[in-house]
C-alpha cells in the first residue's frame, strides 16, 4: 500500500477469534470524539427505477449502500433525512424549458413514434433510455444532494451525504452518460447563493464534463477531475489542457490518467495536487463526487483502485475542515460500489468498521464470498502510468496552479453577509418580492 495510511481494522488477520468472541466484535469504533455534524439524505424510492435490463447503471446499488450503513448503525453517528422531489422551477435553475419539459413529458411508449431528430436533438439511445419513472426518478435524486446543499447553507450540516447524486455528465439541454439532470451543477448553484468560493473534486473513473462545462468562464467555482484520458474514453474530454476561459482561466483542473493506475501513484498525486489548489483557492464549500468506477474491478473500468485508497482520497479532503456535500456518481459493480460508499460513510463520520459485513444484513449474500468490506480489488489491469508520465502531469499542473498565484479575484471576493436558515416561507415571500419586482 505504500504511502496510503491503512486504518486498523478490529479484526486483524494474524489470529483468529473464537465465534462468541467474534459476535461481540463492535461493528465500528470511534477513531476520536468527533464534533462534526454529518447528514444523510436518501430517499428509499430512488433504488427502485430500472435503466433497462443490459444496461450497466442499477439503482439498485443505492439500496445495496444503505442496507449495509444501516447494518453496521451508521444511523446512530448521522442525521437523517427523506428529501422531497426536486420542483421543476429548482431543475430549471441550471436546465433548458424545452429540455425538462420533454422529460416531464415522454414515456417509453411515445418515444417509440419519435423521429430521429427529435431522438438526436434529446441525445435518447442505449446510454440515456427513456424508462418508465424516470423523471420522477430524476426529480428525486436531485432534490436529495438539494436537500443537502440547504443542511449546508443553514449550518445544521458540516457535511451532508447524497449517495443517489453525483450524476455529473447532464448538460444544460440534454442528458448524457446515465445522467439526466445535472445535481451537482444545481447543487453548486444554490451554493453560490451563500458561498464565494466551491471548489468541485471528481475522483470517479470518468471525466466531469458537465460540470466542468457550466463553471468553465467563472473564478467562483474551481473544478478538478482525477480520470481516464485518450481522446476516446468516455465523454472524450478532460485533456490537461483545458484549463478554463475569460475570468475561468485556469480554474479548471484536469488530471489525466491511464489504465491501471494504482492505490499508491493515484493517492500520492492526489494529495500533491490537492493541498496546493485548497490552499490557494480557500474554497468555502467543497463538492466532492465519488464515483465507485475508479475502483478495480467495476464492470466499466480500468484502474486498479482499493475502496481504502479511494476512501483515503475523502478523508484527506474532509481534513481541511472545510464544509463538504458528499456525491455518489458511476459505479457499475454494486457489490463494490455499497461497499466504498458505505466506508466512505464511515470515514466522513470518523469512525472504523470492522472489516467483517454483518451477517443479519438482509443483502447479505450478495457481499460473498468473502463478506469482507474490502476484497482485494487491484491487478486486473496492466499499470500504464509510468513514472515519468505521472510527473509530466504533476508537473503541468504545478505550472497552472502557479498561475493562480496571480489570481486577484480570488482573494477580492468578500464572503456575502450570512443569510443562512431562510425557511420556505421566507424563501417563498423574497420569490414573490423577486416576482413582483420584475412585473414591475
Ligand atoms: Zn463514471
């Protein structure tokens, strides 16, 4: 594991313990008394929506992840929370009219009659299906990371976690990569009501694009995306180059990858990149995406990630003590994908879990043969990120985050006066002030 601290689990593998013994084991223990307010917004319907038989996203996983963070009572350290549905007024904040009324609209049955162009305008294929529920689908994991951000805003939260989000291909008029509507994009928007700074971080195995793309002109928002890049891999983007535009100019920060990276190089690269953009551009709220495709293994992907790895990717972000709205993102194996983001739970509630899965979980089966939180998931995939390539990246990203250093704006912002702990009624009476105003 190189560089890449290991937690101590409660059951270690050099000796073993009798079976009364073993079911006394707590299922976590606190690594320190922590004074941190974590939250948690699921709503159970979201796991129930199917893609398509083949096709590779199952919601499923959402349920798979909170069977097992309910099993080792993660509850007990979280505020809980059932979000509501997005509204179609807080969809249209970052998305076209014409676009979230077509998905309002469209059933599987009617997309059978539509014409090519209508398909191709919409970008509806074998990626992004029309299935039934699906904007109520939508609609839900949406209001869930909103939900979040509003924990955020009001201070009740220091971080809130919405494993259902993290959908981070969805473009302003259309959806893409599984990703109908774009959480993170309205997530960040909201935000920005409060925040002067969000920085996004996007550890999943591919680019984020859409988010990427609707911050690339502003110095309020700093985008940065760990992933796989050859000019082919989906969504085609994320060169090293891109780098932002107008008053965005290097405030988006991309790390290309190559197949087979491991635990050791992408923590170790993670971290030299991280420390200096946090600290230079003091981000006041962080989005962090964690897409579970990084992962080896996954039915997708390429690296060769372990979920401690990954996991210690969070945690090293959560240090800077920074206010956090946790996503999910990719993810194609869900056995592994609970897994992680049930561990990522852990982290980000600063407890350690014992390695062995509860055997009372109702999923239990799915998690053999080894029932262990953390199957050895590495060495299926050639390495390819040789030295020399890593420090070429490094290296040009160092370059750009020099520049930054001659970013005024980044200190001219002053931080809004606190307008924290609006309720809806408040919310509701500024709206028809706005309205009012605007008739006027
Ligand atoms: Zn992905």
């Amino acid at each position: 594991m190189g560089s890449v601290t290991v937690p101590p689990t409660s059951v270690t593998d050099t000796f073993t313990v009798d079976k009364v013994t073993e079911e006394n084991i707590p299922l976590y223990h606190p690594n320190k008394t922590s004074t941190l307010n974590v939250s948690y917004h699921y709503n159970p319907e979201v796991s129930r929506y199917h893609y398509g038989a083949l096709h590779p996203m199952k919601p499923f996983r959402l349920m798979l992840t909170d069977h097992l963070v309910i099993s080792y009572k993660l509850y007990e350290k979280m505020d809980l929370y059932t979000p509501r549905k997005a509204t179609k007024d807080e969809l249209l904040q970052f998305h076209s009219e014409d676009y979230i009324n077509f998905l309002q609209t469209i059933t599987p049955e009617a997309c059978k009659n539509l014409d090519e162009l209508t398909l191709a305008k919409f970008n509806i294929g074998d990626d992004c299906p029309i299935f039934d529920g699906m904007y109520d689908y939508l609609a839900i994991y949406a209001g869930a990371s909103l939900d979040a951000t509003r924990k955020l805003i009001s201070g009740m939260s220091d971080i809130a976690i919405n494993w259902s989000g993290g959908l981070h291909h969805a473009k302003k008029f259309e959806p893409s990569g599984f990703c109908y509507v774009n959480d993170i994009v309205l997530s960040i928007i909201n935000l920005l009501r409060v925040h002067p700074r969000v920085m996004y971080i996007d550890i999943d195995l591919h680019h984020g694009d859409g988010v990427q793309e609707a911050f690339y002109t502003t110095d309020r928002v700093m985008t940065v995306s760990f992933h796989k890049y050859n000019g082919e891999f989906f969504p085609g983007t994320g060169s090293v180059d891109e780098t932002g535009i107008g008053k965005g100019k290097n405030f988006a920060i991309n790390v290309p990858l190559r197949d087979g990276i491991d635990d050791e190089s992408y923590v170790r690269l993670f971290k030299l990149i991280m420390e200096p953009l946090i600290t230079k551009f003091q981000p006041t709220c962080i989005v962090q995406q964690c897409g579970a495709d990084s992962l080896g293994y996954d039915r997708l992907g390429c690296f060769n990630l372990n979920i401690r790895a990954h996991g210690e990717c969070v945690n090293f972000i959560k240090s800077f003590g920074i206010p956090m709205l946790v996503v999910g993102g990719g993810g194609y194996t869900p056995r592994n994908v609970s897994r992680l983001w049930c561990y990522e739970t852990s982290v980000l509630n600063d407890v350690t879990l014992n390695h062995k899965i509860p055997n009372y979980l109702p999923t239990y089966d799915w998690f053999g043969p080894d029932f262990s939180l953390h199957p050895q998931l590495e060495g299926r995939i050639d390495n390819k990120n040789s030295r020399k390539y890593l420090e070429s990246v490094k290296q040009e990203i160092m370059e750009q985050i020099r520049y930054l250093n001659h970013a005024p704006s980044v200190q001219m912002y002053e931080i809004p006066p606190d307008i924290t702990g609006l309720t809806e009624e408040e919310d509701e009476i500024i709206k028809e002030l706005n309205e009012e105003a605007n008739n006027d």
